[in-house]
C-alpha cells in the first residue's frame, strides 16, 4: 500500500490509521483503490481491520462518514 496519511487511533496508546492506495488489488489489471487500515499497535504488517473502497464509490463513503460523525 502507498501510505498517504497515518492518523493515530484515539481511544488506543499506540494504534493507528493508515489511508492508501492499493494498486491492482485483486490481481493484474484489477483497478486501483483507497484502502484504509487500522492497526491497534502501529504495526503496519498486523492489521486488524482493513476496507477497499473503489475510486467510484469514495464521495459515497465520505457523505456517510460526515453523516455518521454528526449522530455521534
């Protein structure tokens, strides 16, 4: 993954988020994606939960994602 930002996770002493991208995720010429990782010991090779988004479906995610931050 070609880590665009890592975020520290709240709530943990050392976890962490990383945003990327994901060339050809599932195989030759398989589109590229975002992926989003979460490691709750900065270990980037021990990833506890990790999601693909596709190009396409991003501004989805991110409407939903401001949606879900304002009933929290």
């Amino acid at each position: 993954m070609k880590v665009i930002k890592e975020i520290r996770l709240d709530g943990t002493s050392n976890g962490e988020i990383s945003v990327g991208i994901i060339d050809e995720p599932y195989g030759i010429n398989s589109d590229s994606v975002a992926s989003i990782a979460v490691s709750l010991n900065s270990d980037s090779h021990n990833v506890d939960w990790k999601v693909h988004i596709p190009k396409a479906n991003i501004d989805d995610v991110i409407e939903a994602l401001k949606a879900t931050k304002e009933l929290i």
